[in-house]
C-alpha cells in the first residue's frame, strides 16, 4: 500500500467531528464454526501486515500509515465472553474515542463458542469506508482459513475529491452545482427539525434487529417492477418509519420529512479505484411531503424520482455540499456544531445500504459466513442511521441513534416498521 495519501474533503469534514464526537463504524463477520483466540489474532497481525496498516499520523492535510514493526502485540485482538451482549457492545466502542496516537484506527474483537464465532473491527470512519473495511475483512476470513493472501494488497487513495469527480467527463458545472445547493438551502426551510435536547446529545447506541430472512429475488424483482431499486425501497421506508417516530419540532412553514443515503462514489470515479484502500463516500437526500408519507406508493415514486434525477452528478454535488459544510463550520463553536447541522441539514435518518452479493466468500469457503453487520455512526447530521447488509437471502438491519434524541422505544418503532415493510414486500403484499 502507498504510504502517504492527501486528506479529502469528507475527511476533512469528518475530522472536525471527530474534535466534538467519536465518528466511529463497526462491521462484523459470524461464522457457522469456531475460531480460537490465538488463530484469529495470528490471522488479523497478518493482515495488518500484508496491507501496510498500522498506526495513522496526519501532518497537515496528509497522512501516511507507519506498520507497527513487531509492536502488533501491544494492541491485541479483544477476546469477548460468549455471552456478550454484542448491541452494548457495539454501543460503548461507537463512543469510545481514539484518543491514544499510537494505537491504529482499527479495534478488532473476537466472540467464539464451540459451534459458531463472531469476529469484526471497530473503525475510525475517517480511515476507510465500508468497501475498504470488508476487503480487511475479506482478508482476515482468509487468513483465518489459512488461505494465502492476494498478490498484491490494494492501493491507497491518493487522490482528492477534485481529481477524481471533479473534471474529466464533463459533468461538472459551477453554476448547475451552487444552483443546486441553493435549492437544497431552500427545500430545507421547509423541512421538519428534530426536537432538541439539552446539553450534550453526542452519544449513540445500537440497536440490532433480527435477521431477516427475505427473499433477494422477490424483493428485487418488486422494485424491478416499481422501476426502482431496492435501496430506494429501504429508503422510502425509512422516510415513512421516520415521519411516525422522530420527535419533530412543529412548525407552520415547515412539515415535509427528509431523510439522507450515504452513497459509495467510487463508479463515478476517473479511474477504476474499485479495490483502493481509502474513505470515498458521498450523501444524498429526499424530501417528502406529508401527502407523499401516507400513500405508500406516491412515496416510493417520489424517493425514485428525486434520486435519480441527481445520479449522474452526486459525486460533484456531494464534494460540494462537503466543501461548503467544512468552510461554513469554520464559524460555529464546537459546542454548537450538532445544533449547527440540525439547523442547517436537518435530516430526519440516514440510510447506509448495502448488498455483499459475489464480494464475499459463503458456501465455498472452508469456513462459510452466516451473517454480516454493518453499524454505522450518526454523527452530527443525523439523530438515527438505518444500516441494512444483505448476505444471501438474509439482510441484518442496524439502527445507530442518539440516546438525548429518541428513546429506546421509538427506535425499536423505527426497526420494526422499516422490517415489517420490508418483509411484507418481499412476500408479495403490502398496504398503506
């Protein structure tokens, strides 16, 4: 892996956070046998290894990985009691900061009985999105299963925003961008606020739902027939689980619901960085208006509509929202940025989706995955982030949200209502 690499701008963004809230992410592998402590943490310092990660240092706007050089021992992999409660766990290592410089941004734990284990990292988000994260994990697997490694460990991200979306295909257009960031300003205004909390409402918790057991044809095959997308399904019934869950501030001027999608920006890249180690994320959103919220149908139509009008250029609109965010924050004292991007960004829940299909090993390897979770962080934007992972026929939801801001029923409220639309899709019926 190349060891320097320049900060880009969502990392940027996200370090800012950081100085105010852990930005943590989590992802997590079970498998259907056991693995020993010892085996998983010979596998993980190979890992390490292989790929030239270690300890971070940022000087500037660059950072470079230094390999820990025979100090691996000093961070070694957490063994977990098999009875643990994997949710609360999650929950503390979401808002535990990494507060030591020389420990590397990567926490990986182990939770193993006789007949299954669980292993997974806790990440600084800032470092690696989710692609990034499953190739480490994707490696791990195999070392586990003393598979060799690949031939060659992928390449860091060494380029900015700018290089990569910005120019080159022509789709970059200043006046078309800052026209659009005023019209989200605006659609904004009319946009319900959450309700706020008093003193700090930094800290997260998780909530797992159960596996669901759904059928990916069946479900594909329904947004096939809508003319949509399975993510735009997941997205419009996050918006309608949100609009009957979030605590809003009630305004005259203001009752439409927008709800936000991280969206992974490396298709619309230069160049192919499909395997570069590194953070490429982008956001986008939708409105809803509340006539949109009660006819299921509308709703769905109005989520795809929205979304694909601005697929083509989403990497350019979100390096610019990303750019305006980081200079207008400049002005905000790090005790008022939540409020900040409530105010300004006032996102109901984010949505993270994705969907492993052929990039991860199931039945033909020695050791098959029976699930995957992913756990992403809320951060400022957001008071709930939906994270929903399909492995096979089965899809893992994960609700990170802000304990000052929901409760823990109304967040059960939210899971539940987005599993329910979810399955009753999937088994060919649904109603508003």
């Amino acid at each position: 892996m190349e060891a320097v690499a320049s900060l880009n701008v969502f990392q940027r963004l996200v370090r800012t956070w950081e100085e105010v809230h852990p930005y943590n992410a989590a992802q997590v592998v079970t498998l259907k046998s056991a693995v020993t402590s010892h085996d998983a943490q010979r596998a993980w310092y190979q890992v390490l290894e292989s790929m030239g990660l270690g300890r971070v240092r940022v000087d500037s706007r660059q950072f470079i990985y230094e390999a820990l050089n025979g100090e691996a021992t000093r961070y070694p992999l957490r063994a977990l009691p098999a009875d643990v409660d994997l949710s609360a766990y999650l929950s503390s290592e979401l808002n535990r900061p990494f507060d030591d410089p020389d420990e590397p941004p990567f926490r990986p734990f182990l939770i193993a009985d006789r007949n299954r284990s669980t292993f997974g990292v806790v990440y600084r988000h800032w470092v690696a999105d989710s692609v990034s994260i499953r190739g480490v994990l994707q490696r791990w697997h195999d070392a586990i299963a003393n598979r060799p490694p690949a031939d060659t460990p992928p390449g860091m991200v060494a380029s900015g925003y700018w290089k990569l979306f910005g120019r080159g295909r022509g789709d970059l257009h200043i006046d078309r961008t800052v026209l659009a960031l005023f019209r989200s300003h605006m659609r904004f205004r009319q946009v319900l606020k959450v309700q706020s909390a008093r003193g700090e409402d930094y800290a997260v918790r998780v909530l797992l739902g159960s596996k669901l057991v759904v059928s990916a044809q069946k479900l594909c095959a329904y947004a096939r027939r809508q003319d949509t997308t399975v993510g735009n399904v997941l997205l419009a019934a996050l918006a309608e689980a949100a609009a009957k869950h979030i605590p809003f501030q009630h305004r005259l001027n203001r009752c439409n619901v927008a709800v936000g999608n991280i969206v992974d920006l490396r298709p619309h890249a230069h160049h192919d960085v499909s395997d570069a180690f590194g953070l490429l994320l982008g956001f986008t959103h939708i409105v809803c208006r509340p006539t949109d919220i009660a006819d299921w149908q509308r709703l769905l139509r109005v989520v795809t509509l929205q979304n694909r009008a601005g697929r083509h250029v989403v990497a350019q609109d979100s390096g610019a929202w990303m750019l305006a965010a980081l200079t207008t924050q400049k002005l905000v004292p790090p005790e008022r940025l939540y409020r900040f991007y409530r105010k300004e960004l006032p996102l109901a829940a984010g949505l993270s989706n994705v969907n492993l299909g052929p990039h991860w090993p199931a039945e033909d390897h020695p050791l098959p995955a029976d699930d995957y979770l992913r756990v992403s962080p809320t951060g400022p934007m957001a008071p709930a982030v939906l994270s929903a992972t399909t492995l096979g026929k089965q899809m893992k939801l994960a609700l990170t949200y802000r304990i000052a801001l929901l409760t823990d029923d109304r967040a059960q409220a939210i899971l539940r209502s987005v599993s329910t639309r979810v399955m009753e899709l999937a088994a060919g019926h649904s109603s508003n």
